[in-house]
C-alpha cells in the first residue's frame, strides 16, 4: 500500500434532525435521497473517489448505520469507522486521523461532511489536491472557503488573511473564524469583501492534526489515549473507552479556530450543505410560483413556491405558497418553508416526550 | 298501516365534492364522521325518528349507495329509492312524493338533506310537525328558515312576507328566495332584518308538491309519466325511463321559487350545512390559536387555528395558521380554510382528467 496518500474520510454521523421527518434517527440525512436522483452519501462518496483511491476512502458512522453506509458506499468493513456514540466532529476527525496515521503515517485526509451537494466535482477535486499539496508541503491544516453568492445568516463565516506565498498560489491564512452571522452583520460582510463561508470541509495531515489537538484540544487528546495505545482499533474496547471520555465539540471550534497554522483555500463551485427544508427548496429552485416535487403525485397546486417530498399518497395544495409538505408513511409534516429551519425544536420536543416512534 | 302520516324522505344522493379527500364518489359527506361521533346520515335518521314512525322514514340515494344506507340506517330495502343517474333534488323529490303518495295518498312529506347538522333534534321535530299542520290543512309547501346568527354568504336566503293568519302562528309567506349573497347584500340583509337563511328542508303534502311540480316544472311532470303509470315502482324500467329523461334541477329553482303557495316557518336552533371545510371548521370551533382535529395524531402545532382530519399517520404543524390539512390513505390535500369552498373545483379539474382513482 501507497504511502503518503490522500485519503478522503466522509462524516456521516448526523442526527437527521432538521430533515424531519423524511430523516429520523435511522435514516439520517446523508441516506435521503434529496436532490440528483441519489443520496447525499452516494453522491459524497462519487465526489471522493475523484481523488482518493478505492483504498483511501474512510466513513465514520453510527453503530446503527454501518450497515446503511456499506450498502450503499460499497465500501469494506475495514474502512468503516464506527463510533459506539455520537460526539461530534471534533472526536469523529480525531479517530479517524489516528486510524489513518496507522496505516499511512504520512497520509494527508480530506474531510468530507456526508450531507453536501457539490455539483462540480472536478473543480471539488481539483481543489481538494491543491489544498492536500500544501497540507503535505507545509503541515498546514486548510479549509475550503466558498465564495458567498448571497447574503446567508445560516453559514459561518471565515475572514480570510495574506496570500500564503508563491509556493501555493489562491491560498490565504485564516484571520478568524467567525459564527452565523446576523442579518446586518451578513450583509456588512457581502459588501466589505473578503469573507467566505465556512464549508467544513479541511484537508490536512492525520499528524498535524492530531499534534494541533493535543495543543488545542487536550481533553480531547487525553481521550484519544486507548487508541494511541491500540492505534489500529476500529471497534472494541479501547474504542469504547476513549468515546466515553471524548468531550462533544465541533472540530471547528475544538481546533480550527484556535490553530495558528490554518489556511483556506477560496474556491467558487457552487456549495450547499442543504441544511433545512429552506435551503433545500432554494437548492432545488423553488420559487413564487413554482413549486418542486421530491416524489409522490402532486394532483393539483393553484399558487405554487412549494416544496413537496411525497410519498406513496397523492397531494393536492389549494390556496398556499410558501410551504413545505413532508409525507412519510407514517408522519406528515406541513410547514412554512420560512419557519422550517425550526423543525429541530419539533424533533427535540418530541424526543423529550419520548416519541422515539417518530424520531 | 296509517294513512295521512308524516314521513320523512332523506336526500343522501350528494356527490361528496366539498369534502374531497375525505368524500368521494364512493363514499359522499352524508357518510363521513364529521361531528358528534357519527355520520351525518346517522344523525339525520334519529332526527327523522323523532317525528316520523319506524315505517315512515325513506330515503333517496344513488344506485352505489344503497348497500351502505341499509347498514347505516337499517331500513328495508322497501324504504330506500335508489335513483339510477343523479338528476339534482327536483327530480329526487318528485319521485319520492309519487312513490310515497301511491301509499299513502294523504301522506305529508318531510325533506332532510342528509348532510346537514341540528344539534337541538326536538326543537326540529317540534318545527317540523308544526310544518306538517299546515301542510296538511293548507296545501302549502312550507320551508324552513333558518334566523340568521352571522353575515354569511355561503347561503341562500328567504325574504318572509306578512304572517299567513292565527290558524298557523308563526308561519309566515314567503316573499321571494334570493340566491347566496355578496358580502355587501348579506350585511343588508342583517340589518334590514326579515330574512333568513333556506336550509333546504321542506315540509308539503305528497299530491301537493306533485300538483305543483305540474304547474312549475312541466318538463319535470313529464318525465314522472312511467312513474304515474307504475306508481309503486322502486327500481327497474320506470324508474329508469323517468330518470333518463327527468331535467337536473335543485328542488327550489324548478318548483318553491315558482310555487305561489310557499310558506316559511322561521326557527332558530342552530343549525349547518356544513358545506364546506370551512365551515365545518367553523362549526367545530377553530379560531386563531385552536385546532381541531378529526382523528389522528397531532404532534406538534405551535400556531393554531387549523383543521386536522387525521389518517393513521401522525402531524406536525409548523409555522402555519388557517389550515385544512385533510389526510385520507391515498389522497392528502393542503388548503388555506378560507379556500376550501374551492375543492370542488379541483374535483370537477381532476375528474375531468379522468383521474377517477382519487375522486
């Protein structure tokens, strides 16, 4: 096996949350096959393997979706890194890497968020090497930025710095990271420059980033102990043992913003992490008037601007725009497309109830 | 048995349009459980046993629906008038008297739609009978007016005339019927008092409105001829001949607006058509903040104001107010309420693309 490769590790550990409820608990987002005709994890896992090889693609997931993830990725065991608990980017990237360092101790990883639509995937490939050229050449640890073609409150923002110099041209040091922004301040950064959304998507050496997480992030690292010590580990014990310990952090907020050898690299393909009902209508151009049907028999709509995920039922609108219709064998929800973004709150409400039926 | 009794003849022969999805042509409003825990047709029974005996009680359906009027009602086949091709309310009237007058020439006769709500069943037994009296001695066809309680335009109204003497107190002659009003007459109406709303139920002698229906509608009387020849034919050629060639006609439009004997007895007991989702809602007291939910499960709604009628499946509202979400096993239809009068149109659109498989 290559040494020194570029592996590409696909997170798809969501909660299937905001996707409610065509994604519930078992059937988080990444499964959904929301827009291109297959799932978002297919589709991540095509992008991949532009430029990792069958050997270099890497999946952290749930217990309950391992199987999920191999059926549809095709992808063995071995490579299917399975987290006995959900702890967040932060300890998903980190066991990864860890792994990773274990078999290819030069190796450079590509993250990728199971859940994103990229169209491009050449120019996504493309710009994953040259952010994986100066991961390898200078340790950095660098983001994708994507350049805003609008004014979004739903992205953090990354305000980027100097040129990182000859050696690698387009990339920038990060000045700072900043959280979803207001309206007001959204708009201040479309008119100033010099801000791109952060896509969550980095590309760094599995040791930089474990040496950036030991400076950073050292309860993190404290958990990391049993695999240091079992750094093969997939399952198991010591796998158990250091989930159990791992803090739940974002590995943007564990890490990224707090490293000083972050850089980004602005690329300009068009990006959605298709977050909400909203973003997903928006992904799929629904607009006054015209509405878009994700399955099901849409009988009859007189105004249009919906969004229709159907199901075996026909549906018919009269009188309404602006909403989203989710039909699932067994919940229906009907929303304002405005106020979908809150349908977490719905799913967090309903869990506390204990309604695991419909969660 | 008795002659010169009260009978009651229901009309069940709706097309079930203004309840689509819930109605359909297979299954139309007077069978549907949309209030007080039993079909409307249920309630319409009882309500003509109050005043009618066991063996008095007919009613007038269409071929399909014959079976489940039996089982509704537990009438004889002998009781139930199945009518061969729907032709409106003048034609199910017609028949009815001739069939009811060749068995008992003196009968009165008592028309209820049977979709409509009466909460209060004595106050409308005691109505009808007062009906009845004059009926009887007078020959009048007498209606019932219903007093207005709100400005509403979904209704057809009768402007009452001078009282028709101490013989019959509280009836009253009937100026003319107006048709359902704009908003600005309806407000005209309330104020200027001296109208009430045409409920559609009717009150006459048998002959009565037979003679009438010669006098106003003589296209009508002429398609009755293989009835007066074969006067206690219930199905069969007659029935077929007469319906073959009997004109499509509301009872009122072709005899009680001609008629120059019409009388009206004003009540005030609540009463509803229930014509629509909207005011079916407005019967079963949805304002802005209250749901109401006919079946199902609702999970979540955190506005209100809107009109569940619930199938297996679990609902979520979200971010939405003045809904009908009407979720049936293969047909599920979103509408603002104040829209809903509008779903026939989306029937009559979607028989006429033959799509016979949801209507």
């Amino acid at each position: 096996m290559a040494r020194g490769r570029l592996h590409a590790v696909i997170l798809a550990g969501g909660a299937g949350e905001r996707f409610w409820p065509a994604s519930r608990q078992k059937r988080p987002k990444p499964f959904l096959r929301v827009v291109d005709g297959r799932s978002l994890l297919e589709a991540t896992h095509s992008r991949a393997r532009r430029f990792a090889s069958r050997d270099s693609v890497w999946v952290v997931c749930g217990t309950e979706h391992a199987r999920a993830v191999r059926r549809v990725t095709g992808l063995p065991a071995a490579r299917v890194l399975v987290e006995p608990r959900r702890r967040n980017t932060a300890m998903a990237v980190a066991f990864a890497a860890q792994h990773i360092a274990a078999h290819d101790p030069e190796g450079v990883v590509a993250i990728l968020p199971a859940d994103h639509r990229i169209p491009d995937t050449k120019a996504f490939a493309d710009a994953i090497r040259r952010a994986a050229r100066a991961a390898r050449a200078e340790g950095a640890l660098v983001t994708l930025g994507v350049t805003p073609t609008r004014i979004e409150t739903g992205y953090g923002y990354i305000q980027v710095g100097e040129a990182v110099g000859r050696a690698h041209p387009g990339l920038r040091r990060v000045r700072r990271f900043v959280e979803k922004p207001s309206p007001a301040r959204a708009r201040r950064y479309a008119k100033q420059g010099g801000f791109l959304w952060n896509a969550g998507i980095f590309v760094f050496r599995a040791r930089s980033i474990l040496a950036e997480v030991e400076r950073c992030a050292p309860e993190l690292h404290r958990a990391l102990g049993p695999l240091r010590d079992s750094p093969r580990a997939r399952t198991g014990q010591a796998v158990e043992r250091a989930y159990r310990r791992a803090p739940s952090l974002p590995i943007d907020v564990a890490v990224m913003e707090r490293s000083r050898t972050v850089w980004t690299l602005p690329v300009s393909f068009h990006w959605s992490d298709v977050g909400t009902w909203l973003s997903l209508a928006e992904e799929l151009g629904v607009s006054p008037g015209g509405t878009k049907v994700l399955g099901g028999d849409l009988l009859f709509d007189d105004r249009g601007g919906n969004l229709v995920w159907g199901d075996r039922r026909a549906v018919a609108l009269l009188g309404v725009e602006g909403l989203a219709v989710i039909d699932t064998p067994d919940v229906l929800l009907v929303t304002k497309l405005e106020r979908s973004p809150a349908v977490r709150t719905v799913v967090v409400e309903l869990k506390k109830r204990g309604r695991t039926d419909v969660t």
